[in-house]
C-alpha cells in the first residue's frame, strides 16, 4: 500500500510540475503580446499574476516540494510574481486605485523576492538575485516611505545589507548598483544598535569549516562539489523547509489561541503532524525567540553519481534571547518530537546514547544533547536490479543518517547529515559527529566566536574570520544547470527545446507511467523495463 501510495504522490508531482510549466510558458506568451500593443501592460501584468500564482500553488502541492527541478520552477515564478506585483503596485499608485489589498501585495513582493535570493545559488541564477534584491527594495519603499507602515526596522537592516551586496555583486548592472546606492541614501536613518543580533550569517559553518571535519571527507581529494542548495538567513517566524517561507499558521486560529499549550496539549489538539508543525511556532513565541536560519549543503549528483561519504548536511540555528530560553525551547522541540515517532526536529530518527568517550570529547559549550541515527537497511548487489531499482524508490531508507541536537548559549543548533547514494569515498561513521574536530564541536566553536563577537562576517568558501568578505556566496562554484533556465537541462546541461528533450523530464514522466501499472502483476517488470530503456535511475525526492 505504501508503496503504491508513493507512486500516486509522484504521479501528483509530475502533473503538476508540468502544468506549472505551461503556466510559466502562458507567462512569455502574455509578454509576446504585451510588447506590439495586442494588450496592455497592466492588463498583461496581471494576467501574468494569475499565471505565477497558479503555477506556484501547483508546485507547492505534494510532499515531492523539495525536488530540485521543482524547486528550480518555484524561484522563477516567485522572482517573476515580485516583479509583476512591483509594477501592478505602482500602476495602483499613480493611478490612485490603492485598496484593501495593497498593502498584503508589498508584503508578498517582499516575501517573494526573498525566496528567490534564500534558494540561491542552488535553485536562483546571479541575474534572478540582483532583480529579487531590486524587488525587496522597492517592497519596503512602498511599505516604509509610501504606506508609512511601522514595525519593518529588521526588513530595512536586511535590505541595506542587500544594497550593500548589490554594489559589490559583480552579476549587478550599473543601473542596479546606482538604484541600490541611491536607495540605501533614502533609508540610511536606520541604525543599527551595537548589542543587538541584526544577523545570524556568521553563526552558520562555511565550505572550509565542513573540510575541516573529520570524516566527512568534504574536500577530499576525488570528493564532488559541495554546494549551498538552501539558504534560509535572519528568519524572525519559523520558516517551512522547502522554500523558506513562513510557516502557516492553524487555519482562523491566531497564535496566541495556542501559543503557551505544552507539547503534549498540541498533539492532543492538532495530532502529532500537525502538532510537531504548529508546536515550533508556539515555542519560539513562548521562549522569545529572536533570529533563526537554514543551511542545507549538498553533494554535487544524483543517485549512483552521488558518491561522497557525506551527500548531505542541515546546518539549522535557532536564537533566544536568554540562555534559559534556549533550552526550554529545545527541551520542547525535542519532547514534541518523540511525541510523534520522533518525526520533526529528530527526523524521524531513533535516539541513540552516547557513549561516554564521546560525551568526554564534547566541548564544555554543548548543552542538552539528543543524538539520533537510522538503522539503514542493507544495500543490494549491483546484480539486484529489483533491489537496486527498490532502493531509487525510497533512498533513505539506506542511507546512513545523523541528527544532534543541542544548545551553545542561547543558541539551539540542530546538524543533520546523511551519506551518499554511492559513498565510493567511504561510509559517513557516527565519528564524524564526535572528536575534537567533529561536527558538533566544530558547530559549537564557530557559534562561541559569533556570540563573543570575534565572528562578525560570513564567508562561505573560507573559514568566515573577520576579515572575509561578508555574505560572499559568488566564491561559491557554479551550481548545476538549473530548471530556472527552460533551455537547458537540470540533469544533463542538454539544450531542449521541449519537456521530453532532457533525462530529468523523462524521469517525470517515468514515475507517471509506473503509476498506470501500480495495480497489476507487471508493476516491476514493467518499471524496470522503462528504467533501462531510458538509461538513467529514478530518484523520488
């Protein structure tokens, strides 16, 4: 029954994903038309509104949300739904048409172009990040000077930081940089206080941070690129893994209807999912919670081409305001997750002790301890293709997985890491987390220096000291041929000039094809056959 229920949810994805692309096409045929005069622009603009939100509600359906190619789609048509919403924003203004709408519409062009800059540089190109910064400026100039809407001092810290990385982004045209200049001019009576947290980018571990953990072999020589894919920072509401986005709320339920139940009232009220959900927002009102952000880095390829020891790593932080904050919420986080098979914050993973020698490696710094790893199945022989083909069915299940959670001061961290599909560079051991230079101290020395102020800057290619350049994300390599780009191919880099001309495409409509046999005798004969026929192995995310 799983297993078939599996397939129906990625046939779902699949029919999504391909009506979201149509969407995306409507959008260039509406521009086609915009430009000789057939149609208007404002007429044009908000037909293309319709297009964007309908092709963004699809993808945002299905539980196949953090797939890349669709992930891809989604910062597009967000980058694209802020740009539209700017102008339709602006055609309101002059034309003194402001209603009831407005306002939530700035907001939305904000979080919009928010999301195209957090899924960069994995899901976003360098030109989509220089027009979302454009388009978060212009946001908070209709908020704060045209609609004089209080209570956005951190919105406007973080878009003079973007005025900042968009002067010196070399990807920004001169008329980005001159508008960015000219805008940070028009905001500059916004200081920022000298003991308060304006951002949470240097508590997090760089590219050099992770080479210098043992056993993870990034790095390493014959180790494939390690890569930001999701790039969640300065987050003041908890905020949904898939996209960044703020977490939604109970439907017609405030927060502050549930916002001091304990964990065991959420389960009793919501269910265990919901309450697991709900429970984060609940906690980080109740325990003051201050910044939050998300950092996933991950292994260059797929599949049988993922071959490092470490093909994953969450890298999560949570701020309170007091050290005693910090732990109730973590003690909370952690108590609602056991309440639910350990689904949440844990992972679904089973709680594990920790031997002492590992407890005595431990910096002083490390605080309320829960350590989890999965029990993976055993991988089938290469000659097994109805295992191996099983195994691209559900990877994880295989896998090797990590999660620790804990407390450095007032800061609730959480690491997770899994091993590659094919880890040829060696098995990612439960060492890696433990030692002097395994991940969770390396995590607590990098959080000490940012809470005692020597760690000030964000370098994700170097060890983020003082003296890098802050936020310097382009010292990245070059992600993967992105979906955002419809003319190339996310797995392959193929130029296409339709869906079925790239692997990644097939491979949708692979998953849509088993689905018509889930119910008869041939199902595997039949899911196989098609995997061979189209050379690749099949990945449901």
């Amino acid at each position: 029954m799983t297993y078939a229920g599996e397939h129906v949810d990625a046939t779902i994805t699949a029919i999504n994903m391909q009506k979201a692309l149509q969407h995306r096409s409507n959008i260039d045929a509406i521009e086609t038309r915009v430009h000789p005069g057939d149609l208007s622009e404002i007429e044009g603009v908000r037909q293309c509104l319709k297009e964007c939100t309908a092709g963004i509600d699809l993808l945002k359906t299905g539980s196949s949300l953090g797939a890349r190619e669709i992930l891809d789609v989604l910062s597009q048509l967000r980058s694209k739904r802020a740009y539209f919403l700017r102008l339709a924003i602006g055609y309101d203004l002059i034309n003194n048409n402001i209603t009831s709408e407005t306002i939530p519409n700035c907001r939305q062009q904000y979080e919009d172009a928010t999301a195209c800059i957090d899924l960069s540089p994995a899901h976003s190109t360098p030109e989509m990040v220089c027009g979302a910064r454009e388009n978060r400026m212009i946001a908070l100039e209709f908020l704060k000077i045209t609609f004089k809407v209080t209570g956005v001092d951190r919105e406007t810290k973080i878009v003079l930081e973007d005025c900042r990385n968009q002067i010196a982004d070399p990807d920004a045209t001169e008329e980005q940089k001159q508008f960015a200049r000219n805008f940070a001019q028009s905001i500059k009576d916004v200081v920022s206080s000298p003991t308060a947290i304006n951002t949470i980018r240097p508590a997090f571990l760089t590219h050099s941070d992770l080479c210098q953990v043992e056993g993870l072999n990034i790095g390493k020589p014959k180790s494939r690129r390690t890569f930001i894919a999701r790039n969640y920072m300065d987050k003041n509401v908890p905020v949904t893994m898939s996209d960044g986005s703020p977490k939604p709320l109970p439907p017609g339920m405030p927060l502050s209807r549930f916002a001091n139940m304990s964990p065991s009232q959420l389960v009793r009220s919501f269910g265990p999912p919901n309450g697991i959900f709900f429970g984060e927002h609940a906690f980080w009102k109740r325990y003051n919670g201050v910044l939050l952000g998300k950092h996933k880095w991950e292994a260059e390829g797929d599949m049988d081409r993922d071959t490092n020891t470490c093909s994953e790593v969450w890298d999560m932080r949570w701020v309170c305001k007091t050290k005693e904050d910090a732990k109730k919420f973590c003690k909370d986080m952690v108590e609602i997750s056991r309440m639910g098979d350990n689904n949440g914050v844990l992972d679904g993973l089973d709680k594990v002790g920790v031997k002492s020698s590992e407890l005595a490696s431990l910096d002083d710094s490390i605080e309320e301890l829960t350590f989890c790893a999965s029990n993976p199945k055993k991988r089938p022989a290469l000659r097994n293709q109805q295992g191996r083909f099983m195994m691209s069915m559900n990877p994880t299940a295989y896998l090797q997985q990590y999660t620790a959670v804990f407390v450095v001061g007032r800061c609730v961290v959480k690491a997770y890491v899994i091993e590659g599909y094919n880890p040829t560079q060696g098995k990612l051991e439960r060492s890696c987390m433990f030692g002097p230079k395994g991940l969770l101290n390396t995590a607590a020395k990098v959080i000490t220096e940012w809470l005692d102020g020597k760690r000030t800057k964000f370098d994700a290619a170097t060890s983020g000291t003082q003296n890098s350049s802050l936020d310097n994300l382009s010292s990245i390599g070059e992600a993967l041929p992105s979906w955002g780009d419809v003319s190339v191919c996310a797995g392959c880099g193929v130029k296409r000039n339709n869906l079925m001309g790239a692997h990644g495409a097939r491979k949708w409509l692979i998953v849509a094809e088993i689905a018509k046999y889930q119910t008869g005798s041939n199902t595997k004969d039949r899911a196989r056959e098609l995997l061979l026929k189209s050379n690749i192995m099949m990945k449901v995310d």
